[in-house]
C-alpha cells in the first residue's frame, strides 16, 4: 500500500468512524425518548446524582463533549448550578468508557452484515422504534467498519523506523504522549476516534502499553476544546463550567502521569487476571483512569467550584430560572390538584414571558450583548416550559375530567402556547434591532468611504418616540395584568385589560400613521420605519395573546358582557413610569 492509499484509507476510515460515533448516539437519544436534557435539569440534586446522570447521558449519546455542552447550556441558562454542572461532567468522562469497550469486543468482521442490518429497518420499517433500532445498528457497524479501514491503513506504521522512534520517546517521555493525545483529540474533536486510532495500534504491536497510556491521559484533556468553543461569548457561569471540565481532566492526567509505573502495572495484572485482548485492555485502562480520578476528585468539588470561581472573575447574573416542577403521580391522585399545579407553572412561564419583553426592550434602548443573552436564555426556559406543560396537560386530559376540568385543561393548555408566542414576538424584536444595527453600520461605513455625514441613524431617530414607550408600556401592563387575573380571578383587571388592549390598537395605529407621513417627507431612513412597525406588530400580537386569559374569565367563567365600540383612545398627559410594576391603572 503506498503513502497515498494509506492516508486516503485512513481519513476514508477516520470520517465512517466518526459518522458512526455520531449515527450510533443519535439512534440511542431517540430510543431515550429524547430525555436526556431532562435527565441533565431533574437529576442532579446531589453530587453523586449528578455524576450518575453524567455517566448515563454520555453513555446514551456516545459524546462526554456533547454532554458537557448540554453542561454548559444549562448552567447559561440558570437551570443547574455549578456544582451540579462539575458533578454532571466527571459522570460524563466515566460514561465515556463505554465507546473503547465497545471497541474493545472487535466486531470490525461483523460490520458489513450489521450496516446491512440496520439499513434494512431504516427503509423498510414503518414504527418510529424500530427505526430507531435501524440506525443504532447501523452506527453500530459503520463504527467498527470504519475502525478497520483505519488498522488497515495504520498497519504499516509498525515497520517505519520514524514511527517507533517516536514511540520509544513517548515511553521513555510521558510528557510527550500526553501532548501528542491532546493534540490529536483536539484536532478530530473526539477522545473516542483517538482511542480507537490507538487501540488499532496496540492491536498491531505498533506501541507498547507503556507508550499508549500517556497518550491515552491526553486524550482527556483535548475532549475540553468542545466545552471551551462552546463557552466562548456565553455568560460567566458557562465558563465557569468550562474551565471546572478542563481542571478535572487536567489534574487527572498529571496525576497518573506522576504514577504512570504503578498504574501500568494495576492494568497488566488485571488484563493478565482477566485474560483481555490488546483493545480491551486499553478500555480497561481508560475506564480505570477515568473511575479513579473521579474517585480522588470526587471529594473536592467545592474546591474545584471555589478554584474556577477565581480562576473565571466575575458575577452570575441569576435570572430567577428554575426547573418546570410536575408531579405525574398527581394526575392519577387528583386531577384538581394536577390542574393547579399546571397554573401554578404557567405562572411561572409567564413571568419568564414578561421578563424576556423587558429584556427585549433594554436591548433595543441599548444594544448590550447582556440584554441579548437574557432574552436567549428566557426564550430556551420558555420552549422548556412549552414542551413539558403540553406534555402533562395533555397526559391530565387522559383522564376521567368533569366538564368544567376538561374546559380548564383546555384553556390552559391555550394559555401556555400563548405565553410560547409572546415569548417567539420577544426574540423577533432581538433580532429586529439586530438587522437595524447591521444596516446602520453598513451604512456609516459607506459614508465614511464617501466622506459623508451620517444622518438620521436610528439612535436619533427613534428611540425617543413617546409613542412607542407608551406601546411597551400597555402591552408589558397587560401581559402583568393577565397574570394576576390568572392568579387571582380578578376579573376587574380583566376588564381593563380589554379597554387597554384598545389604547393599543389606536396606538399602534397612530404610530403606522406618523411613519408614513415622515417617510412620505423623506424624514429618516425607510429601514427605521419598517423597523418601527415590525416592532409594534409585535407588541401588538403580544397584547392580543394576553386577551385569551380575560376573555375566558370574564366569559367563560363568569358570563360578563363588555361594550368597547364607543371606546376612544387619547393620549394621556402624565409622564410613563419607567417600572411596568407600577402601573396600576
């Protein structure tokens, strides 16, 4: 085999492996029911509980770095602490292990017939189960018919003078192996292609044990690249994160580098005891490596959160996020109580909804990078809360439900995919203003090729419209309001919200009407008025979902009759308050 072949068979190998690493966890997420975020946010209440979360996640999805950026994600978006989070990722570099046993077995004779397998549900099974099963196969065989592909390629390695030269130094320099793993970790971003790439060669006889063990540590630090990429531009607890998974690993490697003798000697007594092939004794040396250093950090992690704390400077911003709080059992218990514990959620999903809008506008007055990162972060818990409430409410309508529960289940099920869209109209502000900035910037940088002044930019031209001040006020006062009438019944509340809903239409109308007439006079820029309206449609759409909640109290509940046709609105004289809160008329 020539040079060329060796590397195209190689890469070729290299790229099936990794597709089937990839095909392989996602066919295991679906046959989770893909639960496993859920896992992450429930079940780490404790140290140990986190890191048994940690090892099942990453055993499911095949990926240590795809459980820490589930780590970081979570930390970011206020549902876990960082304590949790540092518990979460020592599971994940156990659960890591499972891909090098898996390995270890060397079914690459097998893989041909187990691709077939797997390609045959995926086209031709009709249940969502077994196709799942299909791709997990079929991850399963391109895994291992990738790897032979690679020990093909790599096999010649063994009889060039080059190549052991540089494995004698790794054994004779452990220092050397663990940079050469961090290296190769972080250049194909996954520890398990490393250790499989190096499970072929201790098949081969092209390293010693003594060689790949170091390896094999750096292996652990490269997988942090992904936590690290993941962090970048993401809040302070997120880096915090981050910089707990790279100490962890970091601390390990040195210590087995320190006691790379004794600890070679622990794996060959056992491999000889146990009788393992050359791969499974790499797995055995990983799994060993990675269970205990978890079982010497384990103890410090109050340490290792004190240490990252320094390390990363800085407050964590809380936003107040929690996990959704629904208990099953309840259903079957009292559907009463279960109903009330949905409101009391979606509550909760409001205040998320109210928030994420004063975000929304915060970001529009003043294009921090902060406001953007509030609204993302209470957009994500109000999907979470979307999901999980649909979930449970529609499991309360499988219930025996009187009428007036099944109207109730309903309704709030219609509330919740209202505080949903709420929450999709905050976002699409976000990335209104965004579009706005660019062209403005665009913009100045034309005129400052033509050596002209830029004028009428959107800083001047619109956020001292009153008007649009007013607009932000109504509709964050109703969203409040509606939920106090959700709380409380308070259908006096309700009532205002219907007139008020109808100083916003006319608002929202007499704001159209005066950037018409500005554009009509060629005052300000065309993309400031579109901006502008978009924004007020917005706005608008928010109120108009709030209005479900006083019509289904006021109507539904308690039959009232209102009358707005006469109903005219003029602009009040007193100044806006600042604090929607203290809107109380």
């Amino acid at each position: 085999m020539s040079y060329q072949e060796m590397l195209f068979t190689f890469l070729g190998g290299l790229g099936i492996f990794l597709f089937g690493i990839k095909y392989l966890g996602d066919g295991l997420q679906k046959a989770a029911g893909n639960r496993l975020r859920e896992i992450l946010n429930r079940f780490t209440s404790t140290p140990f509980r986190a890191v048994l979360a940690g090892i099942i996640v990453t055993g499911l999805i095949q990926s240590s770095s795809g459980t820490t950026v589930l780590a970081v994600g979570l930390v970011s978006a206020g549902f876990m602490t960082l304590r949790q989070a540092i518990g979460v990722i020592m599971g994940a570099n156990v659960g890591t292990t499972v891909t090098a046993f898996i390995i270890g077995f060397n079914l690459s004779e097998y893989a041909l017939p187990i691709i077939g397998a797997g390609a045959i549900l995926l086209f031709f099974a009709k249940r969502n189960s077994l196709q799942s099963i299909g791709q997990i196969l079929f991850g399963f065989g391109a895994l291992f018919y990738g790897l032979k592909l690679m020990g093909a390629a790599m096999d010649p390695l063994k009889d060039l003078p080059q190549f052991n030269d540089l494995m004698i130094s790794v054994a004779h320099h452990p220092v050397l192996g663990v940079g050469i793993g961090t290296l190769l970790t972080m250049v194909l971003q996954s520890s398990s292609a490393t250790i499989g790439i190096l499970q072929q060669l201790y098949m081969q006889g092209s390293v010693t044990l003594g060689a790949a063990l170091p390896i094999l540590f750096g292996d652990n630090i490269g997988t942090t690249i992904t936590a690290i990429i993941a962090c970048l531009g993401a809040s302070v607890a997120a880096k915090r994160t981050a910089a707990s998974h790279v100490i962890f690993n970091l601390v390990g490697a040195l210590i087995f580098t320190i006691l790379l003798t004794p600890f070679t000697s622990v794996v060959v007594f056992f491999a000889d005891r146990l009788g393992l092939n050359p791969a499974m004794q790499l797995a055995f040396a990983h799994g060993l490596f990675n269970l205990s250093n978890l079982a010497i950090q384990f103890w410090f992690i109050p340490q290792i959160e004190m240490l990252v704390k320094k390390i990363v400077p800085g407050s964590e911003k809380n936003l107040n996020i929690r996990p959704v709080t629904l208990s099953e059992p309840l259903i079957h218990a009292s559907s009463v109580m279960a109903i009330e514990q949905a409101k009391g959620e979606i509550i909760q999903m409001g205040n998320y909804v109210l928030s994420s809008l004063k975000g929304a506008r915060k970001y529009y007055h003043d294009n921090k990078e902060e406001w953007y990162e509030d609204v993302r972060q209470y957009e994500e818990a109000i999907n979470q809360c979307d999901i999980e409430l649909t979930e449970y409410l529609v499991k309360i309508s499988a219930t025996g439900l009187s009428p007036l529960e099944s109207q109730e289940q309903a309704m709030l099920l219609e509330f919740t995919k209202d505080f949903e869209r709420i929450g999709d109209h905050s976002m699409n502000i976000i990335r209104y203003v965004e579009e706005s900035i660019a062209l403005e910037e665009k913009q100045r940088a034309k005129d400052k090729r033509n050596k002209t002044k830029t004028t009428n930019n959107r800083q001047t031209f619109l956020l001292q419209d009153e008007d649009l001040e007013r607009l932000f006020d109504k509709v964050l006062k109703n969203i409040h309001d509606a939920l106090q009438v959700l709380e409380n019944d308070d259908i006096d509340l309700a009532q205002k919200m219907l007139y008020r809903e109808e100083e916003i239409n006319q608002l929202v109308e007499l704001l159209r009407q005066k950037y018409i007439k500005l554009m009509t006079k060629g005052e300000g820029r065309a993309a400031d008025g579109v901006l502008l309206i978009d924004i007020s449609s917005n706005l608008e759409r928010s109120s108009d979902r709030t209005l479900h909640i006083a019509k289904y109290f006021l109507g539904n509940k308690y039959n009232f009759k209102y009358d707005t046709s006469n109903f005219h609105y003029e602009r009040p004289d007193t100044p806006v308050l600042d604090n929607v809160v203290d809107l109380k008329k």
